[in-house]
C-alpha cells in the first residue's frame, strides 16, 4: 500500500484519479520539516463530481438494499485489515501529525473498535412495533439510510475521527464522500484504499482531499447531499450549519471545547496532577476534549500549581518516532505561531506564567514546530485565554472556594464538549456531575472514552452526537408504515 508517490489520490466513483487541473499538496512532518508527501490537491469540480458519484450510487439503489448482514461482514473485514495494517497506518499518521507512535497506534486501534462495534449495532434490528389499539393494523417503525452523506474531518486525529463517521454511514446503506483535513489527508487515503480491498462497492465511498474553502461550496451548497457530518471548529461549522440551513439539509456538526477540570481539595493527589497534565498536555494540547481550563480549590492551589508546574517542565517532548518522546511537535509552523499569539496575550491580559511559554532554543528542535507545556496560573474570567480554545499545550488556573463556584466556573463557557471533576466526595462528584452542562463529564478519571457511548456537545460544541446508538441513527431516517391488513 503506497499514498504518495505517482499513485492518484482522489477516489471517485470507484475508480483512483488525479486531481483534474494537475493540482498537487506537500505535506509537512511538523517534527522535522520534511516533505512526507505530494498529494493530489482536489478541484471543485472533483469534488462536484464526487458528490454525483455517491447520489448516483445511493439512487441506483443497491447499496442501500444489501442485506444487513452483508454491511456488517464488510465492516468486520475492514476492521481486519485495519489490524492488519496498524503499524503502517499509525506510521503514516505519526509522519502527518507528529504525534507520537504510541498515540498513533492507539488511535488505530480504536478505529478498529468503532468498526466492530457498527458492526455489531448494525446487525441487530432497531425496527420498531407500535401498537395502535386496532388489531387489523400492524405501525411499525423502521430506519432506512438517510442517503448521500458529506463527511469533513479536521487534522488533529484524521482516521479516528472520519472513521466515526465513515463506519455508522456504511453500516448505515449510505453513500458518501470523505474530505479529510488538508493537513493530514494521509491515512484516509490508506484507509480508502484497504476499505477498497475489503470489498466496498464503486461510488460507495468517495474521497477528496484539499482546501475546505475551495472544496466547501461543491461538497456543502447542494441538494445532492442529505447530511453533512462535519467535525472541525466552530467558525467553519457554524458556516456549514448556515448553509445546511438555507437547504434544509441535515447539518449535523462537531466543535470545539473549552474544558474545565474541577479538581476539589479532597481530591486523590497523584492521580489528578497526573490527569491534569496527560489531560492538557497529551497531543500538545490539540484535542478537542482537552482539559485546558485547571479550576482547583483555593486550599490546595498554590502546592498544586507547584507540583504540576514542576512536572509540565520535565515532560519530554520531541520527534514521535522516537520512544522517549512523551508528546509531539505542534501540528504546523502556522499552528504554533497561533499559539504564540496566544501565550503573548496571556501575557498581556496579565495571566501569570509559571511555566513554559516560549519556544525550545535547543538546536535539535530547530527545523520542527515544538512548543513546550505552559502554564498561566491567576487566571480569570475576563480573559480570552481562559474563553477562546487555543489548541495548543496552554493550561489556564483559576481557583474557587465553593462547590457552586466551581460549578459556574465550569459551566462558564460558550462551550460544553467535556469536562473532569475530580473529588474524594461520592455525593458531590454526582451532584457537580450533573450540574455540568458538558456532553462527557469525567468523575475522578480524563479523557476516556468508547465506541458504545455517544461523544457530542452540548452548546457550541456541536448539534450531534457520534458513537454509540445515536451516532447511527445520524446516518438514519425513520420511516413509519402503517399496514391495514
Ligand atoms: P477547521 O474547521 O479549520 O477544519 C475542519 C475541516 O473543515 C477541514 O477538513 C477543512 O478543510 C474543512 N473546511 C474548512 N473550511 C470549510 C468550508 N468552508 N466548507 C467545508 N469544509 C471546510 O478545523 P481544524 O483546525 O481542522 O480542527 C480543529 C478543530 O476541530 C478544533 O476546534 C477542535 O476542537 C475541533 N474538533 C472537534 C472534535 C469533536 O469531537 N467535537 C474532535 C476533533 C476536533
């Protein structure tokens, strides 16, 4: 399996094409400045043509008819072969994103896991009896596949979070076209060509990759598409949604977060320095979920602070195929100096910076784009690092002294994706549990989470939830038949 080289990029229809102006992408490892690989950068008129290959695929009518079973076989073999393929795949995502190998694979691994477990949702039939008070009359209500679907990725986990949508959407009957972040568009082009392999239909699955700004009007403003699924941030998303709503297209959109960590006095020690910081500085920060906003009890604050400013400075960062390397690189040279731009103002919305905050002088960081963990301690409210989602290795602090402070901090946002509550108290951590309006909240334990339960926002997260039931029924409509017999 090869993704670079002469070898086309862009699928449509089930066939492997080039880029129809011969336009083409390098992409860089942010670990080291190297080109990874030329990619074929798709047109507007790709994507048109994508979008048409999958219309023309779902109305023919097969796809959406293939027994149950047979969608569900076909998602197992890709499951297969994902395994089958891990180390080349987190290779390959490890090059793109400069995460580290050990984040690589276990991404690959759930991956796998979302496809087995479609698979096995798929299989099991969520039609529906409902009884009328009539006996001549059998209702029952059934899921049919919503159609052609538009699935738009962003760069900081490119597999994990297309597959999220590409496995409810084939389990579903659906057809679709893939658009990666432009970013990172190499391992869904691995992924394409084993799915390929594994045996899915021409014009089933279709792929673009390239600019959202030159791609977003094809594969977005059309009647042809029934649901845009799209992950990303909320600027982008909220222009999809705009759009989606012009057309009344099913919109379904995941955002970004600003997520509180509420650590109480009580709270188990170790274990929440260490989740506090695996929380915020995992993937340098560039996780949708991770827990940026540190908001601890006045009594504990300062030793806390300490003891995570001291460890944030011994974490190792560095190239991701190397073992010792705890985190990676900065996605790119532009994402880094977004964050700069961030800790700058930090600086001058007067946050107090304990640790971090400026760039690795050491000259074997020199051609990648690092950025050390840092640490903003006497933070408040009013600032925009403590509002805005910085992605990037940035922990904020602000402090609070009673369990309903802590709660209003928490909530304190225009955000709602995930959330940590950290405390020895049962009682409480259930009632500060719910009162978080988050779509996870972690009692005791960050960052988890599994394929069998729904992951989604609540406020400007997003409008959809992905994983478990409710992420297949995204991909579903419900078709009621009343039978007078
Ligand atoms: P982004 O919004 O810049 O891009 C996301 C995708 O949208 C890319 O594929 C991009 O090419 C495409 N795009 C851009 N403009 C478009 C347009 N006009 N029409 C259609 N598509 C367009 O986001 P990003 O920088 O790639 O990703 C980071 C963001 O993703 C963060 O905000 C992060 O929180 C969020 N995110 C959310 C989740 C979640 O589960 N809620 C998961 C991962 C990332």
């Amino acid at each position: 399996m090869s993704v670079s080289g002469d070898l086309p990029d862009l699928y449509i229809g089930g066939a492997w094409v080039h880029s129809s102006d011969g336009g083409k992408r390098e992409l860089i490892n942010p670990a080291d400045g190297s080109v990874v690989a030329v990619v074929d950068e798709a047109t507007s008129d790709d994507a048109t043509r994508a979008v048409a290959a999958a219309r023309a695929t779902f109305d023919e009518g097969s796809w959406p008819a293939t027994p149950v079973s047979e969608r569900a076989a076909l998602l197992t073999r890709i499951a297969d072969l994902l395994v089958r393929d891990k180390e080349l795949l987190a290779r390959i995502e490890t090059d793109d994103t400069g995460k580290t190998l050990v984040e690589s694979r276990i991404d690959i691994d759930d991956v796998v896991s979302v496809f087995r477990y479609y698979a096995e949702l798929i299989a099991v039939s969520s039609d529906r009896l409902v009884d009328v008070g009539d006996p001549t009359v059998i209702s029952r209500v059934v899921r049919e596949p919503i159609g052609v679907c538009v699935l738009i990725a962003p760069w900081n986990y490119p597999l994990l979070q297309i597959s999220w949508k590409i496995a409810p959407a084939l389990a579903a009957g659906c057809t679709m076209v893939a658009k990666p972040s432009e970013v990172t568009p190499l391992s869904t082009i691995a992924f394409v060509r084993l799915a390929e392999e594994a045996g899915v239909p021409p014009g089933v699955l279709n792929l673009v990759q390239g600019s959202g700004a030159v791609l977003g009007a094809a594969l977005t403003d059309t009647d042809d598409v029934d649901l845009i699924s799209f992950t990303g941030g909320l600027a982008t998303g909220r222009r999809i949604a705009e759009i989606a709503a012009r057309r009344v297209t099913k919109a379904a959109v995941e955002l970004g977060g600003k997520n509180p960590h509420i650590v109480f006095a009580d709270a188990e020690w170790e274990s929440s320095v260490d989740q506090v910081l695996t929380g915020v500085f995992l993937h340098s920060g560039q996780v949708c979920s991770s827990g940026t906003r540190l908001i601890v009890e006045e009594s504990i604050a300062d030793d806390f602070v300490a003891e995570l400013a001291k460890r944030a400075a011994k974490i190792k960062f560095g190239n991701g195929l190397d073992p010792a390397s705890e985190t990676g690189p900065l996605v790119s040279e532009q994402h880094r100096e977004k964050v700069e731009a961030y800790v700058a103002l930090g600086i001058s919305e007067g946050a107090k910076l304990v640790v971090g905050g400026e760039r690795p002088t050491d000259p074997t960081f020199a051609t990648g784009s690092f950025y050390p963990p840092t640490i903003f301690d006497r933070c408040d409210r009013t600032m925009r690092i403590v509002t805005e989602e910085t992605f990037g290795p940035i922990l904020t602090v602000e402090r609070f002294t009673t369990e309903e402070e802590a709660i209003m901090l928490g909530n304190d946002t225009e955000y709602g994706l995930a959330a940590g509550v950290r405390t020895s108290d049962a009682a409480r951590g259930e009632r500060v549990v719910r009162a978080l309006r988050h779509g996870t909240v972690w009692l005791n334990d960050f960052g988890y989470y599994t394929a069998a339960a729904e992951w989604g926002g609540f406020k400007k997260s997003g409008n959809g939830r992905e994983l478990g039931p409710a992420g297949l029924a995204e991909y579903q409509e419900m078709k009621h038949i009343w039978h007078n017999t």
